[in-house]
C-alpha cells in the first residue's frame, strides 16, 4: 500500500489464537476472537457479563455458540445459541455469557472501547453448569453431535 493509502486506511488482521483488540476508536473498540482450547466446552468454568455496555458478536467463518445464562447476581438457566455467519448478535448489558468455537471460527467482537475486567464480572460455573453447556455444545450445532462441543 502506498504512503497516502496508509494515511486514509488503516488495516489489521489476526490469525492467532483467542482474543485480540484490534481498533480502538473513541467509544468503541473492534476485536477478533479465534479458537483457542481453553474455550472448548468442557473447559468453559466461567461466565462473565459487561455492567456498563452491550457486546456485539458476528461469526465470520466456522462455528461458534453462544451461551446466556439468565439471573442478575447468579447464573441462573443456561441457552446455547448456534451463531449464523454474518448476523449480528447484541448480548445485553449485563447479560451472563461464554462461547465455545470450532477450530476454523472467526468471530468479529464489537464492544466499548472501556470495557474492562473492572465492569464485567465473572461467575464460576457449577458442575451441574458445567454439564449443561457441554450437553447444549454437543447437540446444539444444528443436530450435530460434536465431541467435547467443538467440530473438528
């Protein structure tokens, strides 16, 4: 890219593994997330929520599920979602949630610029938790059962 395309663009890409921020600008801030296997099903221990902002996800390529656990101070019922590529999908400002992705997901994360460990708290998983989003993983993309809740 030339000088004055580098002045009027800026690009950024990411092929590792987990999260990673990639634009921050103003309010708000543009960041990856990638398979990593802390984040297979049956390592998932935790849930956390943002008190202060929503949290947009779009899945790129791949799979990824989303899991919401309803209740304010304690996770109450556990839903999976089976994300669609290119939709979005807005969890509510302090809304439980973790995901579980296959080795070949992309998933574009759009979230305040300030969102931070400070306001987004985490809640351990119980066993029963635990056993719940494994049971919505294996089953839960489209009919498919998948080993541990990630293809592949």
């Amino acid at each position: 890219m030339n000088q004055v395309a580098e002045d009027l663009l800026e690009v950024r890409a990411y092929d590792g593994e987990g999260y990673l921020p990639l634009i921050d600008y103003g309010a708000w801030r543009v960041a990856v997330l990638r398979y990593t296997p802390d984040l297979e099903a049956d390592r998932l221990d935790t849930m956390q929520r943002h008190d202060e902002t929503d949290e947009v996800f779009v899945l790129l390529t791949g799979r990824c599920m989303l899991f919401l656990g309803e209740g304010e101070t304690e996770i109450g019922a556990i839903h999976g979602v089976d994300m669609a590529p290119l939709k979005l999908y807005n969890v509510k400002r302090g809304t439980w949630h973790t995901h579980t992705l296959d080795r070949d997901a992309t998933v574009l994360i759009v979230e305040n610029v300030d969102t931070v460990i400070a306001n987004s708290p985490q809640e351990a998983l119980s066993a029963h938790q635990r056993r719940q989003i494994v049971a919505l993983a294996g089953t839960g993309w489209r009919g498919e059962r998948v080993k541990g809740g990630v293809k592949g």
